[in-house]
C-alpha cells in the first residue's frame, strides 16, 4: 500500500501543478475521490472530426497559415503605383520681411511612385510569400492527420479496452466461485490447504485485473479528451472555426 499511496500523492502534486496551483494546493474533493470517474454521457463519436478544430495545435497552424496567406497579398500590393499627397513651401521677400503672411507661398499635388510588375525584388518577395503558405499549408494538412490518428487511437484503445473490463466480473465470479468450492472441499477433508491457497491466489489476481482494467479505462477516457482538444461537450461560439483568408 505505501508505494500506491507514493503515487497517488504525486499525482495528485502534478495535477495541482498542470492546473496553475502550487503543489500542495490540490483539489482537496479529488484526494477524497476513492473510486474511478464515470462518464455521465455517451461519447458523440460522430462529431470528432468537428471538436478537432478546438485542438490548440490545429488553431495555431490555422493562424499560422491565414497570416502566411494575407502575407502574399502584402508583397502584390507593391505592384500597384503607390499614390502619395506631398506639400512643399516657399518664402520670398526681403530679410526683414520674414514671417510675414505675404512672403510665404505653397503648393500641394500628387508625387507619385510605382513598382513595376517585372521588378525582380517584388516577384522574388510574392515567391517568399507563397513558399512559406504553401510550408503552413503542408503543416496544417499534417497537424490534422496527426490528430485524426491520435482521436481514432484513443477511441480504439478504449472500446478494447471497454471491451476487456466487461468480460473480467464474469472471469471474477467463476474465480471465487472455484475459490469457495475449493474452500468447502478442504472443509471436507478431500483436498489439502495448499489447493485453497492456490485458488485465493487466483480470485486475488482476478481482483486486481479487475482494479486494473477500470483505472485503465479512466485513463482511455482521459487521452480521448485530450485528442478531442478537450472534451466532447457542445464547442461554444468562441470555439468557432477559423477559416483562413483566400490568397
């Protein structure tokens, strides 16, 4: 029991921790915990591929790629004369006549400047732009498979291992179910202790396969949630996708 005890306490630390708290700041209803969480509702399995959006991952390479879009119609903006509004003044008269309104003069009219459309600079800048698109883009596409691989992993694991924690209470009750038939025939004299303890050994291990299996199905349901971008409940307007700008 002690090392078990070790272990439920650092958990309990690095859970405190991931949640922004001190160590020792735990959630105190969680260390009162004493049996595995349940789900209170059916995973909508249909609906994974909409909750993806939600992964931080997923998010940053959408933004990532919807800057590196809008950055191609910055460097073709340089294409196009650039039309800018200058002001230039003049002063003329005697020395001691400065500053009076009748010696100044001023004139406002259009510099313009352009680019023109075979500047190498310009198209080499266009070129840059839509290289590192086209990198976010292939970045994007491989966040999406890796969590595509990681939703339909999760969701494998758990229904086998769902699967496994169904069938072990009936291998448990004809565990003890032996190990009570075995403790009558001692009784009877007809077998020795060692028979008995043979068969407590065995509903012993079939206990703790049982233990086991239920803490691994909590787990399961913990990487799913996870692969989910954080849970499966309705994604809020805040969680809408991103869509990124046509380039």
């Amino acid at each position: 029991m002690p090392p078990l005890e070790a272990r439920r306490q650092n958990n309990l630390y690095q859970l405190a921790t991931i949640t922004g708290a001190l160590p020792q700041d735990f959630p105190r209803q969680v260390a009162d915990c004493t049996t595995p969480p349940r789900l209170t509702q059916v995973i909508p399995v249909g609906d994974g591929a909409a909750l993806l959006r939600r992964r931080p991952d997923i998010r940053q390479n959408e933004l990532r790629l919807a800057a590196e879009t809008a950055r191609i119609g910055v460097a073709m903006a340089d294409l196009y004369p650039k039309v800018t509004l200058g002001l230039s003044g003049t002063s003329a008269g005697l020395l001691n006549g400065i500053g009076q309104k009748d010696t100044y003069g001023w004139s406002l009219g259009p510099l313009i400047s352009w680019t023109l459309p075979s500047s190498g600079a310009v198209q080499a800048r266009i070129e840059q732009a839509q290289a590192g698109t086209r990198a976010e883009l292939a970045r994007f596409d491989g966040s999406v498979l890796t969590a595509l691989r990681e939703v339909e992993t999760a969701l494998n694991n758990y229904a086998r291992d769902l699967d496994r924690y169904r069938a072990l209470p009936a291998a448990r009750a004809e565990t003890r179910d032996v190990a009570e038939k075995t403790r009558l025939l001692y009784s009877s004299g007809k077998i020795g202790y060692l028979d008995v303890l043979d068969a407590q050994r065995s509903l012993a291990s079939s206990d703790a396969a049982l233990a086991q299996s239920a803490g691994q199905l909590s787990d399961d349901q913990v990487m799913l949630f996870l692969s989910l971008g954080g849970g499966w409940e309705a994604p809020s307007q805040q969680d809408a996708p991103i869509r990124p700008a046509a380039g």
